[in-house]
C-alpha cells in the first residue's frame, strides 16, 4: 500500500528543496499532493501498477510552471520519484510521516 504522507526532498537543478506528498488510491486511481516553498499542487488520475505508480500534471513554483511525468516506487515507508521535465529530471526521495 503506497497510501500515506511522506516527508520529501526534491532534488532540482536549482537545489535540494524540502516539502510532503501525500499519496491516496482508490480503485487503481492513485492521487497525490505535493507542498514545497509554502505551494500546494494536487495531482489525480494517476495509475497504481502494485507499489509502483505514474501521474503527470504541470508543477506550480516560485519559479514557474514545469509540466512533468512522474514514476515512483513505495518500499516499505520509502518513496522514491522520478519527474520528467523539459528542463531535466527530479528525483524526489522521503520517508513516509504518516
């Protein structure tokens, strides 16, 4: 079960940034949210494959809006992303809070 709050780090070209994804499915529809630099972006319609997922969607910051593909793994409490964007790739990495 991938579902839960995680505390995360993004790893970015412009740094390493703190935040939270909250992750919920239903269904084999995985929803998430993400809050980073006081921002919150949801994002739904994702697909469950077992612990592993996918979501796209376009990533509001204080630096602009980025679209993305993002394919994450749960292990145990561990989350680990890999966004896609046209201006290189994320990883995000955290440990699930709740």
């Amino acid at each position: 079960m991938i579902d839960g709050i995680y505390e995360v780090s993004l790893k970015t070209p412009m740094g390493v940034i703190q935040g939270e994804i909250g992750l919920e499915t239903k269904n084999g529809v995985v929803n998430a949210s993400i809050e980073t630099m006081g921002m919150k972006n949801t994002f739904q319609n994702g697909k469950l494959m077992e612990n592993r997922f996918s979501f796209s969607g376009d990533l509001a910051t204080p630096f602009g809006r980025y679209s993305y593909e993002a394919i994450g793994e749960v292990k145990e409490n561990e989350l680990q992303l890999n966004i896609q964007t046209k201006q290189g790739n994320w990883i995000i990495e955290g440990k699930r809070k709740k």
